[in-house]
C-alpha cells in the first residue's frame, strides 16, 4: 500500500509509466485534509499516444470527507500513468493506493 500527501494543486502522477510499482491495484482512497473542498480528477495518461482516459474528473470532494475508488483500476502500467489532478482553496490530500 502507498501513502502520498498532495498539498499544492496541480496534476500528480500517483503511478509512473514504466516505474516499479505495477498496475494491479484494486483501490484507491483519497481524504480531505482542508477547511474547503477539494476538486479531483483520477485518470490514465498514455505515453504514446499521448491520450488521457478518466476515471472521473473535476469530482468534488466536501471537507473533511474522503471517497474509495474501487472498481476498474487495473491497468498496463508500462504504456499509463495513473495521475490525479487537485485544486481548490488551500487542497490538501491523502492519497492509499492498494
């Protein structure tokens, strides 16, 4: 299981193509941490071609309210990236990947 803080908005890449961390994961859990909510989009990012496919995008998360993805996460960790992208007022994630 991976445990990553995101305070700073802007896309992350929670799995890098080609990285050692595989694709076969079954969920992912994502908290906010803030006083305001956050907005997440959860998707892959193709190497080549250079195409995005979500999962969900601009999802809004409540205040100290936190949601589990957990269906469809499997994917070839060798060609996508599993990246999220937060914003909002003061964004402050937790993010477990299992």
């Amino acid at each position: 299981m991976e445990y990553k803080n995101y305070n700073a908005a802007g896309p992350h890449d929670l799995i890098a193509a080609g990285g050692q961390t595989g694709g076969k994961i079954s969920r992912v859990f994502i908290s906010n941490n803030s006083a305001n909510p956050a907005v997440v989009s959860l998707y892959l990012s193709g190497v080549s071609p250079s195409v995005d496919y979500y999962f969900f995008k601009a999802h809004k998360i409540p205040p100290y309210t936190s949601m589990v993805f957990s269906d469809c996460l499997a994917f070839d960790y060798v060609k996508y990236s599993l990246k999220l992208i937060n914003s909002g007022t003061s964004p402050d994630l937790t993010v477990m990947i299992k």
